[in-house]
C-alpha cells in the first residue's frame, strides 16, 4: 500500500515538472497580465487561466475558446521580451475571421469583440517579428 502511495506521488511530481512554466513564459505572462490588468478599468474580469507556449515568427497558434453572446471579451497577449511583435486575431467556428478592436503595442497586442452568438472561437496568436520565444495569452470578460 505504501509502494503505491510512493508511485502516485512521484507520477504527480513528474507531471508537475513537466508543465512548470520556464522564466520567458513567466515573463511573458505577467506582461499580458499587465495588459489585461488595464482593462479591469472598464469593469472586465480576468478569465481564471491562460495559455503559453513558443512561437517561431509567423507560425501562428490556435486557441479554442467557448465565448457566450451578450458579453464582451479581450484577448491579451504578450512576447516575453521586447524586440517582438505579437498578433491576436479571433475566428468564429466556420473559420470566418471575426471583427475585432484592436490594441497593438510591439510585444503586447489585444483583440477584444462581443460575439453575436454563443459558441466556440478560436484565438490567433503569432510572433509577427523578432526571434522565437515565448508568449502568453490572457482572456478578460464583462
């Protein structure tokens, strides 16, 4: 019985070594934090959860995310150093780019939209310049 206590807790430590976040992901996740912070201002919440990962220059990542009509959203971004240039882009689930307001600051851009119907959309997010590295995506609501 013990042995299997041993085997769980090092299955857990394992997987928590596995997905810890390196210091560009940190980094750039408290820059798009930063960002989206700005927007509490405005009365938005920030969604529990993000995503980050490495981007190479104009390889973009799709993020699915499931949106309800009658709120607002803006989808925060950040590259984890400057010298980087980062897009968002939304797209409903036909693949139909959406219409969106944009804030576009070098390493940090943001994409923010009310969806006219519930559903799933997927979130665009691209290195647009600079080297690869490491970049985090936020969502706020209202």
């Amino acid at each position: 019985m013990k042995r299997i206590g041993f085997y769980i807790a090092l299955l857990a430590l394992t997987f928590a070594v596995a997905f810890a976040e390196s210091d560009s992901e940190v980094n750039a996740r408290k820059t798009a934090l930063d960002l989206a912070g700005a927007f509490t201002n405005d009365g938005f919440k920030i969604r529990d959860g993000h995503w980050s990962g490495s981007l190479k220059p104009n390889e973009p990542t799709l993020i699915a995310v499931n949106l309800y009509a009658g709120n607002q959203y803006w989808f925060a971004a950040a590259a984890d150093n400057e010298g980087k240039k980062v897009g968002v882009k939304i797209y409903d689930e036909s693949g139909n780019q959406v219409t969106v307001e944009n804030y576009d600051e070098g390493e940090r851009a943001a994409a923010g939209f009310s969806p006219e119907n519930s559903g799933q959309y997927f979130v665009s997010v691209s290195l647009l310049e600079g080297e690869p590295g490491s970049v985090c995506l936020v969502c706020s609501y209202k």
